[in-house]
C-alpha cells in the first residue's frame, strides 16, 4: 500500500486507534475510550436512522407508483410508525402507552413470533429430508438422535425409571461441552478476525 494513497491509510489510521483505544480500555477504563463508544453509539443510531427514512422512501415510492403489491408497502409502514408512536408514548408520561405497547406485545408480536416457528418447522423437516436424500447414513443418525430427544422429552419420560436422570446428564456435561466448544471457536474467531481488522489485512470500510 503506497504512503500516498491516503484514502486507505487514513481509515486504516483511525480504525486502528479506535479499536487500541477499545481494547485498552478492558485493561485501564479512560474517559477516551467512553468518548468513542459513545460517538460509535451515536452513528449506530444515525445509520438505524437513516436506514428507517429509506425504508419509508422505498415503500412511499411503491404506493405512489401504485405497484400491484403495494398493499403490502401500506401495512409496513403503518407497523413502523405505530411501532414508533407506541415507542415514545411512555416518555411523554402518558400511562396508556405502556399498556398499549404491552397488549400489542401480547396479542399481536407474539402470535407471529409463534407462527414464524412453526414455519421453521416445515422448512426443518424439508431439510432434513433433503440431508437423508443426499448423505443417508450421517443424516440417519443426526435425525434418529433428534427424534429419540424430542419423543424423550415428553412428559412421559417420568414412567421409565432412570431416563430423565440420563437426559440431564447428556445436557450437563456432553452437550454443554459441545457448546462451550462451539462458544470457544467462535470466540477464537472473532479475535483473529478483529486482529486483521485492526493490523488492516482486512479493510471492510473501504469495500465498495
């Protein structure tokens, strides 16, 4: 990378000191390092911003272009601004705003949160079956082990003696090794890929 090329060293620059000073907070708290994730908190905010006001542009454009699904355009944006009107109502001390944002959290986020996994469902099974097409042996045994704990965990596993104490073994100790595992390789992950970022290897803010 050239010296002169300023338009790559100066983001790398500033990344790199933004992510020491971050880092040498863990070690030493500093009123720098409060200062520049309160800047990073507030450009998070303008981005959720300013991606807000595109979505609203979009759709407002497919409405007044009269898309044939732009039925669906109308819904989103009265969610969205229902959301938000609901959203800041508790902040103007009115007490029915909390009451409302509650019962639409109880009769109306729930039940779709409820259907979208029961979807899961389906596009699960379809992917296990698709697996036993293409591997059937592994697929066999990671399908057979999911059955065998989804049937094992009923409440019917209280009538045969001794199996819900294995059950809680396995979660205790294979299972919760196998995520501590996984917890430790994602871990491991993200501190080389942060090491890249920071020694500028990496340089996803100049991606275009």
């Amino acid at each position: 990378m050239p010296l002169s090329d300023s338009k790559r060293w100066l983001p790398l620059l500033i990344a790199l000191a933004a992510g020491g000073i971050t880092l040498a907070s863990y070690v030493q708290p500093n009123p720098i390092s409060d200062g520049v994730l309160q800047v990073a908190a507030l450009v998070t905010a303008g981005g959720l911003l300013l991606g807000i006001l595109n979505v609203l542009n979009v759709h407002r454009r497919r409405i007044a272009a009269r898309a044939p699904d732009r039925q669906y355009s109308l819904v989103l944006i009265a969610a969205l601004l229902g959301s938000f009107v609901l959203g800041i109502l508790p902040s103007l001390g009115l007490p029915i705003g909390a009451l409302l944002a509650g019962e639409v959290l109880r009769y109306v986020y729930q039940p779709l949160a409820g259907s979208i996994l029961a979807l899961l469902t389906f596009f699960a099974l379809r992917a296990a079956w698709r697996a036993l097409q293409l591997r059937p042996g592994e697929a066999s045994i990671i399908l057979g082990v999911a059955v065998f704990f989804l049937l094992a965990s009923g409440p019917w596993a209280a009538l045969l003696p001794g199996l819900r104490e294995t059950l809680d073994w396995i979660e205790a100790y294979p299972v919760l090794g196998v995520a501590r595992g996984l917890l430790l390789g994602v871990g491991i992950g993200a501190l080389v890929a942060s090491t890249r970022l920071l020694l500028g290897f990496d340089q996803p803010y100049l991606d275009h």
